[in-house]
C-alpha cells in the first residue's frame, strides 16, 4: 500500500502555515576532546547573518578570547561582551553574548570565538521510556563516552538555524560521530581527526564520540554506518539490512533521502534520538530483537518528517503523529487490514486511557512525550 496520495494534503497545510525562512549560522569549528582530563575546547569561527545580534553559549564553558575580526583600528574591529537578553529555557545554564554594537551591519559578518569546558555529568539517572524521553545531559567527557547536546556547546540564536563544518581531534581509538558526511578519518600526532561537514541547515547538533566498532555499506549513494560499542557483525548486519530496506521504502513513499549517509550509533546511556542523518539508540534498545523491524525504521522516517522539514515548535510539534503514519502503522498496514485496525484501536484506546479533564490539550500545544496522555495526542 502506497501512502503518497495523502502526503500532498499535509504538505500544502503545513507549507501554509509555514513561517518566515530563519536566518542561518554556519561554523567552521575545531573541536579537541581530552577524555583522560574530562575537557573539551573548542575554535569556532561563526558567520552571523545580518541582524543576529546575539549568540547563546553554555554557561559551563569557559571564553579564552572572543572577537569580531575587522579592519585594525576600524569600528568592525570589536570585542563581543556578556549582554542582558530575553531569557531561554534553561535560562540559568545558557550566556547570551552580543555580536556587535552600534550600527546594526547589513552584510553577513564573521565572529571568532575560543572556549573550552571540564565536563562531567553523571548518567546513571538517565531514563528513557515508551511514555517519556528522559532528562537530557548537557554534556559529559569521560572514560564511559563524550556526548555534547543538540544545544549549548556551539554558539547559537534561538530563532536560527545552522550548518556546520567539524574537524573533531580526539585520542586514537576514540571515533566521533555527529550529522552531515564524514569527509576525513586518520590517525594523525597519535590523535584521531575526523572531519564532518553538515552543509543542510539544522536546529541543533549533537557530538558523540567512544570506541566504536564500524560497518560501512553504500546503498543508492547514502553511506550507511553502524557504530556498535561491541564486535557484532550480526547485529550490524540486521541493521544493514533494514537501513536498506527503509531508504528503499521512503523513497518512493516519501522522496529522495535527504542527506548523504545514515548512521545507526549506539549510546552508552539510554537514548532514543533521532537526528538528520542519524540515530542514536542506547545499547540495551538497540538489541532487543524488535527493534531494527518497527522503532528503527520510525527514526529513519524522521530524516524526512522533523528532521529535513523541521518543526516550529511556536506551532506545534506535528511531525511524530506523521512519523507514526508513515512508520509504525504503515508497518501494520504492510501486515494487513487485521494488523492495521488492531494498531488503531489501540490508539483509540491509548486515548481513552490517558487523556482525561486536565490532560487533554490541542496538538499544538504538544512538544514532546513525557507521560501517557502527551503521547496519546502527540504520536496517535
């Protein structure tokens, strides 16, 4: 069964209520994890669109130097300063910093910016469930892993988006991982370079980095990786599989896949994320036997639905009940007309259970899952 026939429909609504372009950041930033030390210092050159006024960094980094390079003795020439600006949640964690003074500048501008951080965030209290996404860390370096979260440790704006450029030093062994296409991976001075280029705009991005074990596989030009923390050729090769398999689904439900590769990476800590060309499954999910045939397929889907078309979460987060259309029940829909009426009465049914007088709200007030009812009207 073919799907595409109501996909125009959706399309046109929400390129209806779609807003304005947001302005877009591109970094080119050099990234250095010390694991032994618990650090990570970063380089950053950023270019800021005109009438970005002001860049949010982590509170947990530390400014070496910050800059707008220009002319010597012009009034380009400046240094960036803490500012007072509208808080973000979470307020107390993020430093606002001006990107220029005066004169507003009408042209693309350049700021320079070098910062580094002692992180340590433990993870045993992280959970991550059918009903709730867990708390997310900031950022932790450490003998376990290095995960940097999708907003913080590179500058950002709110109302932006960014495209990215990464050349990720870290010791031998060691293999970061993050979206776009890995161009670079060698051994260099006893340190491990990879370069990833994310030339499609994104609202975020995250940074993993461990010992990981790696398949590759080309499938119609995406380069499909596992990134498994065990030797497992087996798994890898179900994953393979089904990576495959999907592509070759939602190209032709959908259209052409929208990034260069796909990565399947596993976390040392529970996770189920989705991101523009890969996905992030914690270890104990990743193996259970179901997964690569119903969940995984459903992160894959989001490369095209929240991760390619992103959300404006001003209106409302739309993109997992479409996900759950094109995914986990068309999966039911692929089994038959049995399977696909059992999936949605127990939607129906999810409904009834969870959503009662003061946990009922309209989709556009729903962001993301954390209990039943949120859920029930997110992803039903």
């Amino acid at each position: 069964m073919r799907l595409t026939p109501i996909l125009p429909l959706l399309l046109a609504a929400a390129t209806a209520a779609a807003a304005a372009p947001r302005p877009v950041l591109h970094h080119e930033a050099s990234v250095s994890l010390n694991v032994a030390e618990h650090e990570v210092s970063v380089s950053d050159v950023i270019t800021v669109p005109a009438g970005v006024d002001t860049l949010w960094l982590d509170a947990a980094f530390r400014l070496v130097s910050w800059s707008r390079p220009g002319p010597a003795g012009s009034r380009d020439a400046q240094r960036l300063f803490p500012v007072q600006a509208e808080p973000i949640a979470p307020a107390d964690s993020l430093v606002p910093f001006a990107t220029w003074v005066g004169e507003a500048p009408t042209e693309p501008f350049e700021v320079k910016l070098r910062y580094a951080a002692r992180l340590l965030e433990s993870t045993d209290d992280v959970t991550f469930s059918r009903e709730n996404v867990g708390r997310e860390i900031r950022g932790t370096v450490g003998e376990e892993g290095v995960y940097l979260a999708c907003e913080g440790w590179l500058p950002f704006h709110p109302d932006a988006m960014a495209t990215h450029r990464l050349t990720v030093r870290s010791p031998e062994g060691w293999l970061p991982v993050t979206q776009g296409a890995r161009v670079r991976s060698a051994v260099e001075n006893g340190l491990q370079v990879t370069e990833w280029e994310a030339w499609k705009p994104a609202d975020g991005l995250i940074l993993i980095a461990n010992r990981y074990h790696v398949t590759e596989r080309d499938f119609g030009g995406v380069t499909s990786y596992t990134y498994f923390l065990e030797d497992d050729p087996a798994l890898a090769e179900t994953y393979q599989e089904r990576t495959g398999a999907y592509l070759a689904m939602y190209d032709e439900m959908i259209g052409p896949y929208p990034y260069a590769k796909f990565a399947t990476v596993e976390n040392w800590f529970p996770t189920g994320y989705g991101m523009p060309s890969w996905t992030l499954l914690g270890g104990t999910v990743l193996r259970l036997p179901f997964i690569p045939y119903t969940s995984f397929g459903h992160e894959i889907a989001h490369n095209w639905w929240g991760n390619s078309a992103f959300v404006d979460d001003e209106g409302g987060n739309w993109c997992e009940g479409l996900t759950v259309y094109c995914a986990d029940y068309h999966y039911k829909v692929l089994e038959g007309d049995a399977a696909a009426a059992e999936y949605r009465k127990n939607l129906l049914k999810d409904f009834v259970a969870y959503v009662r007088e003061g946990r009922d709200m309209p989709l556009r007030e729903f962001r993301e899952r954390h209990i039943g009812s949120t859920r029930a009207i997110g992803y039903g």
